[in-house]
C-alpha cells in the first residue's frame, strides 16, 4: 500500500517543458487516471514514479519517502506499457514467473504465485504457449499478470489497451479494474481515451502542456470542468462552447446573448460580476431541436449512430452547436432552419472568454 506524492515536480527536455510545476497526491489505493491529449506530459510524470526519468525540480514521494535519488529497481513499483515486451522464446508461465526468478524466490512458491495470478486474468489454459499463439488482448493480459506477481506498492500504466481492437478494449479495461480494486494497488494510469478515464478513475488529473488543469472525480470533471479545456476535452460531442455576453432581455431579466438568440442567465449567476465576454457552456444532451426553442440555428448534418444522433448546426456567426438527441426523434434536414432549447436552462455553465476559467457561481 502506498501514497504518491508530486510537490513542484517540473521536467523539461532542452527548451521544452515537458511538466510543469505538478502538484498532486495519488491516494492510498487509489486508481487514478492521467488523461489529455498526446504529448502533454503523461508518459513523463509516469516515468519519473518509475525512476527512469529525473525531474529538475521538486520532490516525488512514495509512501511519504522522498525517492528521487532512490533507483528504479528500488522503488517498488511494476510498469506496464502499451507495447508488452513479453519474452517471445519463454512460455506465459514462464514470462508471469520471470519477475520471481530473478529476484530468488523459490519454486514451490513460484507455481503457487504464478497460478494463482493465471486463473485471476483467466490466463490458466494458456501457461504453456508462446506469446506468439495468444492474441493481442491475452498478451497484454500476460503483461499484466507480470507486473502483478511481483507484488508491486504501485503499479503504473501507460496507454496499456491501445494496441487492442475496441471491443478487447472494452473488456479489458473492466478486468483492469476489478483487479485493481481486489488487490486495492495504488495505480497510475495513463490515457488520452477520455471515455476509458471516465469508466476506469476513481479520480481523474486532466493535463494540458505539461500543466496540471482539474484534479477531480468523472462526475465532478463532466459537470463543473474548470475551464474550457477541459469541458471540450470530456464528453461525446463534448460540451458546447457559445460565445456571447451577459445582458437583459427586452423585458428586463438577465440573459446570456448568443448570435443566434438567448439563454436566460442561470441564478446562480445573478448579481454576481460577470465578465464581459463569455462562453456559455451547454452539454449536447441538455438541448432539444423544438420550434418554441430561444435559438436558431441552421442544420450542418445529422449523424445517425444507432441510438442516439447528433445533430450538428451552425449558430449565425458561423460557431457549432450540437445537439444529441434520441434516434426515435424527427431527424432535421441538412440546411433547415430549426430552433433550439435547453431542456435545463440552469444547468448552463459560463466561461470567461479571456481566461477561459470556468466564472465561480454561487
Ligand atoms: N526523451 C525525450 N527527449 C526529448 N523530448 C521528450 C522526451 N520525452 C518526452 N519528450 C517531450 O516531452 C513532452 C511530453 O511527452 P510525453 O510525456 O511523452 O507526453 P504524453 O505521454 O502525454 O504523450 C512532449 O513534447 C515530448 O516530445
Ligand atoms: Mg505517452
């Protein structure tokens, strides 16, 4: 068992800041997913637990113990890859207990260890293959299985399904889970899948150019993203992002104006000092194509996906707006002039335009 700690973590490669002062605490047990778009960092802040990179600045802890100077092999950690680095001449039980050899344990031991980690990824009928007979989705089981016999205080997965078709995914990252949470393992997991952080996390840290940008649970993450970045980064379509300004409406009540008509301000928002120039945030499902509806927009193109469709439209200044809506529902034409409502108009989130911070409601 073990906590992880990053205290002004920065690690730069020649003029690049690869992390930037990172700070964050991975709980005892906890699964924790890094997540964001390629090259910000993950790979980095995962290698510096590992040990296999050095940080420039500040401190990493591992169950309260700084370990930057402590060696890789020291730091009780196991690290599985996307790619599985399996031993092609050795057979699965003879990979899964490789870890075991070379640190002497015996043999009795070993079988027991071995077997027991086979029958938990449902690796026992396939001991005696070569990595070559299994399938993509067995092999990184095998990889799996590795990193866990060793017993590690920490385990640290980097993008370890991309290499699996999407339905292997799927199953995969559910088996990852529930081994997680039997041997309660603290984990580092690292994605730019924003769907497998949302199913796999106990928490989520959303990352951007190196720099740490929300540290929070899926359902916090999707509801109040801490700015724009990450709003857009969640979800599927992600959230809409309208700009416009706070004003009144001809009869007096505070309304968000967008070019193609108004919202009304949610309360939470009244009387506080807005910004001038705001996005309105409003997630695709949240809005219904309905002729009584404030906006009007112009049908770009509706895309069918079996239960659910969404309907991309351009609001007048050109911005995308997309509603997703049930497959049972009238599907508008491409071209047609519709109008829009949102089904919970106090649900709508604002965004400073210049900072793009999400404007703290009361
Ligand atoms: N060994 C290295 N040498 C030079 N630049 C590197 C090295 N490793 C990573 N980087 C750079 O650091 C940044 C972060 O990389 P990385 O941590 O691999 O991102 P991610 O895992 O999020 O895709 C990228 O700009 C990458 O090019
Ligand atoms: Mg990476």
């Amino acid at each position: 068992m073990a906590t992880i700690e990053f205290e002004n973590v920065s690690k730069r490669f020649g003029d690049s800041v690869a992390v930037d002062n990172l700070n964050l605490t991975v709980q005892d047990g906890e699964l924790l997913v890094l997540l964001g778009p390629s090259g910000c960092g993950k790979s980095t802040v995962l290698r510096m637990v590992a040990g296999l990179d050095e940080p420039d600045e500040g401190l990493i802890k591992i169950n309260q113990e700084t370990v930057n100077d402590v060696e890789p092999r020291d730091r009780d950690v196991a690290m599985v890859f996307q790619s599985y680095a399996l031993y092609p001449h050795l057979t699965v039980a003879r990979n899964l207990e490789f870890p075991l050899r070379r640190r002497g344990v015996e043999q009795a031991e070993r079988q027991k260890i071995v077997s027991d980690v086979a029958e938990t990824l449902q690796l026992t009928p396939l001991l005696e293959r070569k990595p070559a007979e299994l399938s993509g989705g067995q092999r990184q089981r095998v990889a799996l299985g590795r990193a866990i016999v060793r017993k590690p205080s920490v385990f640290l997965m980097d993008e370890p399904l991309s290499n699996l078709d999407a339905a292997l995914r799927v199953e995969t990252r559910a088996q990852i889970v529930a081994l997680q949470r039997r041997l309660m393992t603290t984990t580092m997991y690292v994605t730019h899948d924003q769907v497998e952080a949302m199913t796999m996390g106990d928490r989520i840290a959303v990352m951007k150019a190196g720099v740490l940008q929300q540290l929070a649970t899926p359902k916090v993450l999707y509801s109040l993203p801490a700015n724009v970045f990450v709003a857009g980064f969640l979800g599927n379509p992600p959230m809409n992002l309208l700009p416009g300004t706070v004003g009144s409406s001809t009869e007096g009540s505070p309304v968000i104006r967008l070019t193609g008509g108004e919202l009304p301000l949610p309360s939470a928002y009244v009387g506080l000092n807005l910004p001038e120039a705001v996005f309105a945030g409003v997630r695709p499902e949240a809005l219904t194509v309905d002729p009584d509806g404030s906006l009007s927009a112009v049908t770009t193109i509706a895309e069918v996906l079996g239960s659910e469709v969404h309907v991309i439209t351009a609001l007048p200044d050109g911005s995308h707006l997309i509603v997703r809506q049930d497959a049972d529902l009238p599907i508008p034409e491409r071209n047609e002039s519709i109008r829009i409502r949102a089904d919970d108009p106090e649900s709508i989130l604002l965004f400073d335009a210049l900072s793009g911070e999400r404007v703290q409601a009361r």
